[in-house]
C-alpha cells in the first residue's frame, strides 16, 4: 500500500537506470533533504549545531570514506583516526599559508593531501590481507599522529603543539573560528555530506566501485579475470582517505576548532569509525548515515534524557550510557549482523509488499 | 502500548527543549567535571571541593550578595569534545566557566568573546591569556605553567647552593604528550639557556599506562632533577617508576597537577619525599574546612558525603580556592554594576578588577591557605607565585617545605608577548588599551 509500484513504466535507459528507481523511494530521499535544508536551520540552537548535527555530518563523512574502503573494497582498516589528523591538520596548514583561499577548496586540498598519505599507506595492502592488514594501517594511525606531534611544523611552531581554526567566511557568512553563523556552518557541512554521499552512492555503479567489489568478494578470481589488484587496492585507498580527509577537516575546522592529536585523532577514533560502518552496514551508504548517527547521537539522547529528564547524577550518567551503548551494539549485531541498513533494507522489502505477505 | 508511546514523546519533548528552564534570580555556575575515565581520581576531589564551597556560600551567606548559586554539572570525562559539548549544553545564563582542562580551554578560548561568558583557567589553560589586551575574556590567576618551570628552577637553584651552581647539571621532564605537558618546555628550555643547565624531555603518550621505557632511559641518561608534568593516571605510574629505579625523591619534582595524594599513595612508602609545586596550602586545618565541615558535610548538604574524611586533600583544596575566585569575582561583578543579578560580561569586569587581599582572605575563611591575588587589564595571570610542598609518606600529607617564589619576568614575559601575539595574528584580534 505504501509502495504503488504498478505504473511506474522506464521509457529511457536513463530513468532505467536511476539510483532510485521507485517514486516513493525518491520522495522519501528528497524529503529527508528537504527537512534537512529548509526545516532544520530553523530549529538550530548552539548546543543542537555544535554536539548535534555537525559531529554526525563530520563522523558520517568519515564512516562513508571508511566503507568505500572496508565495505565497497573488503580491506579493513584501523588508520581512520591518523588519516582523519592528515585531513585536520592539512587544513590548517593550507587555510593559514594561504588566507585568501576559499574554504571549500581549503578542504579539497586537505583531502588530496590525505589521499596521497592514504595511497601511501595503501602500499601494504598489495601483499597482505585481513587482520593483517589492520596491524599493518595502524602504522598509519601512530605515525601519522606522532609526526604531527613531533615535527613543529605543522603546529606552526606553535608552544603547547594545538592548532586552531583560524575565522573564514563562505559567501559572506563566517563559518570558521569564534563567531560563527550557525545556519551557514551547518548548510555547509551538509552540501559538503550530500554531494559526497551522491558520489559515493554513484561509485559502486562505475568501473572502479566494481572492481572493489569484485576484490572485496574473492581477489583472486578477480585478479584472474582481468582486474588489476594494484589500481584496485590503491584507488580504493585514496579514495577513501580523501573522504577521511574532508571528514578531519570539518571535524577541525567546523566542529572542535583546537584540537590535540592524541585525544582527538587517537586509536579510540579509529574504533569508533569503524563500528560506525560495522553497526550500520557494511558497503552501504545509508549505512555509513546510520551508524554515525547511531553511534554520536545516541549516547548524546541517553545522557540528555538521563540528565534532564530523569536527574540523574551526570557521572552516573555517564557509567550507565557507556553500558547501555555495549548492551544496544550487542543487541543489534545479534538481532541483524548485516547492520542497520541491512534492517532497513528487510523493512523497505516487507513495505513494498504490505499488507501481503509475499 | 500507550505507556511507550508517551514515554518515546515525552523523550522527544525533553531532547528538543535541552536547555533546562532557568531561574531569573540564580547565579548559574556550570561545572564541567570529570568523575569518570582515566582522570576521575584528580576530577573527583576538585569537583567536590568546588562544589562544596559554593554549597557552603548558599547554606551559610544565602548565596552571593543574597542570590543563589545554582552549579549546572555536566560530566566531560575531561574529553575535548564532550567538553565543547558540555559548554554548549550549560552556557545559558552561564556567568563564568571552569574548564579544569587545558585541552577543554584551547576550544573555548575562541568561543568566550562570542558568547560572553569569562573563562577562569586558574594555573592552567593556555598560558599566554596572561596577556589581558589580546585576550580580554580568559583569565589565568593566580600563576601559569611557565611561571611554575621558573619556581621550580629558583628551588632547584636554591638547593643546589646557588642558581649559579645550575650550570652543567641536568634537568629532565617527564610530560604527558598533549597540550597541557608541553606547556613548560619553551621556559624551560630559555632557562637552560639562561641557567647553564642541560634540558632534555621524555614525552609519554596518553593515559600514561606504560612508561617503562621512559623511566629505563632516564636511568641511562642519569638525570640530577626530573620534572613531572602528568595529569590523571599517568603521574602514579611515573612516581613508581621512578621509585622502582631508585631515582631520589628529594630530586624529582612534579607541577601541582601531579603532586596530589592519589599519584604518591599507590606507590606507598617509596614516594616518602617527592616534591611537588603549589600555589596554595595543603590540609584541613583552614577556618573555611571548618565551615564546609559544619554547614555542608553536617547538615547533609554535599555532592559526596563520603568525602569527608578526605577534606584537605591537595586537589580539594583547589576546588575550594578556585570556588573562591569564582565567587569573589561574582561579588566585585555585583559590587561594581551595583546590581545583584549580574550577567556574563559584569563578571568579566569583575575578574578583572578582582583585588583580594590579605584581609578578605582571613574573613572569608582561606587565611594561609592561599596568597592576596590582584589582577588588572594588563595582566590576567595575578602574582605569578608558586611554593614547593613536599610529601611525608609516613604521616600520608603533604607539607610546604619553602616559601613563595616570584616567577622570572624577564625570561617569561618576552615569551607570553611573543606568543600572544602570535595568536592575534593568526585570528585577526587587536589588541586593546589597558588604561
């Protein structure tokens, strides 16, 4: 009943071949981004932008790069935290070398930096697999943090080693820094998110999303039939980094504004990427959405609702949150091991039949 | 059925409206404390000492100037991003805030001129905020990291015979990889140059779990003084460490972050010795702990009841001084505008006006336990004076075992300048007239 597929005939290979082939699957898309553009702002307070929406836009950035490469391209990764440094600190450097620049170059450039740093990190993929390779990426998460710990050069000789954003302005509205315009901060951070998230669902229909995907399913038949692993791999890591990049960035200059390598890009951050694409569905995009935003904005809604609604001491709070968060990760993988998406994806299945059973 | 579903509305209602309802005459402090994680045994014992005597002010002066004081906690787990967090969460109506974390004040710093709330980062934070014309709304009083290097350099002189007698000897620092354990290296390193003395430095990642190949080094390299500068539970695990390889503890030195009773306790008998900078008295035997012990601990009033026995601990004495502060810039906020709801930018006005002498002190109860402090326009750090305390394993309490040193000026201002500067530069900030 909420699927009226009878009647919706293709008459051009291109409507044939749409990411979005029902009606109703496009009006919920463009639903969600129309509340997402023209509602929210509205409702946006400090607390809202700044512990709300731009942690889950900044960590889903993150949670997409980190599924091309884990989902899409089957190679697991646990350098995210380091990359996402790459990204922050790039940013910086690029933003205060050349003021005049606009922001959102400043962030494409931080990503290509950190998909170069990627691409280099990528190197061992070509020879080793799996767990194997996680130890080997985590070279990249230590690395990466302790050269931007002990070089002064990317703190610009900075005495206590902490970069902060310097105020930058997009069309006028500062974006950056102290005095920031909440609605243009968050406009921002969601283009940058939706364009990326149209790219990303657009790669696995193109030559290269496929050649991941033939890797991630059993490399060596793939490199029998014609895929070269080497361009496989490695594209898949720079592609991946240079989301993980633009993620560090918004996560620098939107989100933290100072940040300090070991707390803010440490092993922890790594993890937490990572169940994000764990828990939301591995090689999906809608995964990498509601993994971020199950992982940053649910513990977010139980320390409010244990704080404010029930008041309950903040530590104790906290204890029980960190609980609860284990409990619920447990919980989900047992029920769905495929991920939110893939509970999602069940639930859309059973939609487009009701009320019949098949 | 119903039941959820009005609990799933009634969730959605109280996530939407996040900022509680505020009381027009209250004077809202918000506590960003930390009581969980790797730093809940330093969060703890300031946290109640802060709350304690703020607790004290409302059950026995009715609050400040016959207003309230209502604390809005909010647990950070001394993490950056729930801190921002946190400051967003609690920043309505908010009059001042205590990060009690460098890494929490760097993200607030550029936040505070926008928001109008002052930032107090008393013997933390950033230290160049000691410059008052580039940062109008953070305040560091009474003393900064670099003036604690040259306190500590100045006992290390003294001991030695003279600071002449520095020269050729070796000084090592042992410091937690991140902002806050950086903070000494620029001062001490123009000190060596000054001094004559060899400065090395031993980074230790955090929390600070493994430190064995740090401790094996400075045993190779032999160092004649070692300088901590950990926070959480780092500082134990350097303290038996250097225990375990016999390094003396008259010649190891923490700053006053790492020189509390829960990093010297774990390691027992072994840390009988270990010195450590403050700049306030350790113990109970304050007219203001008698106060605490009576209108708050007795009349049931406290955050932690079972703290009291552990009243006078070195980081619960912080709590109360910071307090302290706090509320005397709140009543010089209320003395000044002559109004006693007073707003963000009036208790800004107030800091910086902030003059407690010797008098107050004794009528307010912190007699002994902590230095007058005045601060002006130009100068947000106050005094700029540290003591040395030292702990006595035997009787389980630190002592302070010298007087209070003033800080080197002339090595530490030109660095403050420079580095203030730097970040007026980098953020577009003028700085202002100080009259």
């Amino acid at each position: 009943m909420f699927y009226r597929e009878a009647g919706q005939l293709k008459t051009s290979y291109a409507s044939d071949m749409a990411i979005l082939p029902l009606r109703e699957d496009r009006t919920l898309v463009f639903a969600i981004l129309a509340i997402a553009y023209l509602v929210v702002p509205f409702f946006l307070t400090d607390f809202w932008l700044s512990a709300v929406a731009i942690p889950f836009l900044a960590y889903a950035m993150a949670a997409m790069g980190l599924n091309i490469l884990t989902g899409y391209c089957g190679q697991l990764s646990l350098g995210t935290g380091g990359f996402l440094a790459a990204g922050a600190y790039s940013a910086y450097k690029i933003t205060t070398a050349f003021p005049e620049l606009n922001l959102v170059f400043v962030f494409l450039a931080a990503g290509l930096c950190t998909a170069i740093v990627g691409l280099a990190f990528g190197i061992p993929s070509l020879r080793i697999k799996g767990f194997y390779l996680a130890v080997a990426t985590l070279a990249a998460q230590f690395f990466i943090v302790w050269l931007v710990t002990r070089v002064p050069w990317f703190t610009n000789y900075n005495a206590s080693g902490q970069i902060q954003m310097p105020g930058r302005t997009i069309l006028g509205y500062q974006v950056t820094g102290g005095a920031i315009s909440g609605t243009a901060q968050y406009l921002f951070a969601l283009t940058f998110v939706a364009v990326f998230a149209l790219i990303a669902k657009n790669f696995s229909r193109t030559n290269t999303g496929r050649a991941w995907m033939a890797i991630r399913d059993m490399d060596i038949a793939a490199e029998l039939i014609g895929i070269r692993p080497l361009y496989a791999k490695l594209s898949a890591f720079a592609v991946s980094s240079f989301y993980i990049g633009i993620a560090g960035a918004m996560m620098f200059g939107l989100w933290l504004s100072s940040v300090e390598p070991s707390s803010s890009f440490g092993i922890n951050q790594s993890f937490l990427v990572l169940f994000m694409v764990i828990i939301g569905g591995l090689g999906t995009v809608l995964g990498s959405f509601l993994g971020a935003g199950f992982l940053v904005l649910l513990p977010l809604l139980l320390s409010v609702v244990l704080v404010d609604w029930f008041g309950i001491v903040p530590s104790q709070a906290k204890h029980a949150e960190i609980l609860t968060m284990g409990i619920l990760i447990v919980f989900f993988l047992i029920a769905e091991p495929h991920g939110l998406a893939k509970i999602w994806q069940t639930t859309r299945e059973k939609l487009r039949l009701w009320p019949f059973p098949y | 059925m119903a039941l959820s579903k009005k609990l799933a509305a009634g969730i959605l209602v109280s996530a939407l409206a996040a900022a509680p309802a505020v009381n027009a005459a209250e004077l809202i402090v918000p506590a960003f404390e930390y009581r969980t994680g790797a730093y809940a045994p330093n969060g703890i014992p300031f946290w109640n000492g802060f709350s304690d005597y703020l607790t004290l002010l409302n059950e026995r002066d009715g609050g400040i100037g016959g207003v309230k004081i209502k604390i809005t906690p909010c647990e950070t787990s001394y993490d950056n991003k729930l801190g921002v967090e946190c400051y967003e969460k609690t920043k309505q109506g908010a009059l001042i805030v205590n990060p009690v974390s460098t890494g929490i004040s760097y993200a607030l710093i550029p936040k505070a001129p926008v928001d109008k709330i002052p930032l107090l980062t008393s013997a933390y934070g950033r230290t160049s905020v000691a410059n008052g014309r580039i940062f109008p709304w953070v305040f560091n009083f009474p003393v900064n990291y670099w003036s604690a290097a040259s306190v500590i350099v100045k006992y290390m002189g003294e001991k030695e015979g003279g600071m002449d007698k520095l020269k050729g000897k070796k000084i090592a620092l042992v410091y937690l990889n991140n902002a806050y354990g950086k903070e000494p290296i620029p001062t001490l390193t123009a000190l060596s140059k000054k001094h004559g003395f060899e400065f090395s430095s031993y980074p230790v990642d955090a929390p600070g779990n493994e430190q064995k190949a740090t401790w094996l080094q400075i045993r190779r390299d032999r160092p004649d003084w070692v300088l901590l500068w950990g926070y959480g539970v780092m500082n134990q695990v350097s303290i038996k460490e250097a225990a375990g390889i016999r390094f003396p503890m008259d010649h190891f030195i923490g700053n006053w972050w790492s020189s509390s009773e829960n990093d010297v306790k774990p390691a027992g008998a072994e840390a009988n010795g270990y010195l450590g900078s403050a700049f306030h008295a350790p113990g109970a035997g304050f007219q203001v702990h008698k106060d605490v012990l009576k209108y708050v601990y007795d009349a049931g009033k406290a955050v932690d009841p079972s703290f009291k026995d552990r009243m006078g601990e070195v980081l619960y004495n912080r709590g109360l001084v910071t307090a302290m502060y706090t509320a005397e810039a709140i009543a010089k906020a209320q003395e000044l505008h002559k109004t006693k709801e007073v707003t963000g930018e009036m208790v800004r006005d107030g800091l910086e006006a902030l003059d407690i002498t010797a008098g107050r002190l004794k009528a307010i109860g912190f007699d002994g336990l902590v230095e007058p402090v005045k601060v002006t326009c130009a100068n947000h750090e106050g005094p700029a004076r540290g003591a040395i305390q030292q702990w006595d394993a035997t009787a389980g309490k630190w002592k302070l075992v010298s007087g209070y040193y003033d800080s080197d000026r002339e090595v530490i201002d030109p660095l403050i300048k420079a580095d203030s500067e730097q970040y007026a530069k980098e953020n577009n900030v003028t700085p202002r007239d100080c009259k």
